[in-house]
C-alpha cells in the first residue's frame, strides 16, 4: 500500500500529485519539504525513490508533532484511534458533537500544559479532532486555542491502520523539525530536491 496524507490539510497536493511529478528530477538522494503540511508531495517522494537523507519541517508544533509520533509510537497511535473509532460508532450524531467538544478541550489543555509525555495522546486527538471538525481545517484562535466546531461527521475513518503503518514505515530515515521554512537552508545543499 502507498502511503497518503493522515490529515486533511489545507492547501494540500493529493489532487495535483500527476502534476508535480512531472517536476521531479530522475534521481532524489537528498530531500527537504519546508512547509510540510499533511505531506502528500512527501509521501510520494519518499515512496518513488528512498531518499537517504530527507529533513520536513512545519511551523505548526502539533503537526510535527504527530509525524514524531507516527514514526516513533505507531502501535500505540493505532491503539488509540482504534479506541475513538469505536466509542465515535457506538454513538448518535449529537452525543459524537459532544464527545468532540468534549475531546476538542482535552487537546487544548494538552497543548496548554505542554508535557512531552502526554506528546502521543495529543497527536492522536489532532488525528481525531482533523476527522471530525469542519472541513479538516487546523486554526487557533489568538491564544493559541483549536477552535473548529464540529462537522456533523456521521462515519469518519478515524484510524486508517494500513495508511499509518504504511506512513511510519516511509518516515523511519526522515529528520523532522519546528520552525520557520529558512531553518532548512543549512541541510540544503546543489544535491538537494526541495518541494
């Protein structure tokens, strides 16, 4: 199976994949995406030719955030989705608006506290909250709070096990970063394909 973005993202490539192939050079050895987003361009890359050396990077922390955790802990993401998945089902359409709100203020106080071991539990909640809010948007309000309401999602697919086992699998050799897109200049060199 090819791996595929694990999150709607806006501005995202999926549909102009055939497109930007036509760009690629015949030979990727060293990769660099600056504004990874969900990653499209990514995975088709790193899928085509098994770059040695790949860095992404993304200013949103949470984001990378969930690449970390789907290269690191997989296992336990699926887990935990599989979870969500299941009480999401078993639920009418106003108790999941509920149960997303209720998820929605559980990510956002993760985000707040900062722990890095509850760094999982707010990936998966990004996975979750990407599913079930409106139109897979990622926007914060100005303290920095998530702040999409729900989508009125009766059967999302919460956890794609395949694609996630497929991702983490293509993301094992991939260096990740948070910053600004000019934090990449000094891992880009004459060698490097840059998306």
């Amino acid at each position: 199976m090819l791996a595929k973005p694990f999150v709607k993202w806006v501005g995202g490539k999926s549909q102009l994949l055939e497109e930007i192939r036509e760009k690629y050079p015949s030979k990727i050895e060293k990769y660099c995406e600056p504004f990874v987003g969900g990653g499209a361009v990514l995975f088709d890359v790193l899928s085509r030719y098994q770059p040695e050396t790949v860095l992404i990077n993304d200013i949103n922390k949470e984001l990378i955030n969930t690449y970390v955790q789907i290269k690191y802990n997989c296992t336990e993401m699926i887990d935990q989705l599989s979870e969500l998945q299941t009480a999401y089902k078993s639920h009418s359409l106003e108790e999941n608006k509920a149960f997303f709100y209720v998820k929605r203020t559980r990510y956002n106080e993760l985000k707040v506290n900062g722990n890095d071991a509850e760094n999982l539990e707010k990936a998966v909640l990004f996975i979750f909250l990407n599913k079930t809010c409106f139109n897979g948007l990622y926007r914060v309000n100005s303290k920095g709070m998530f702040n999409v309401p729900f989508n009125n999602a009766k059967n999302p697919l919460l956890c794609d096990k395949d694609n996630l086992l497929a991702c983490s699998k293509l993301l094992q050799n991939v260096e990740m970063q948070i910053g600004d897109y000019k934090e990449c200049i000094n891992f880009i060199d004459k060698e490097t394909f840059v998306y």
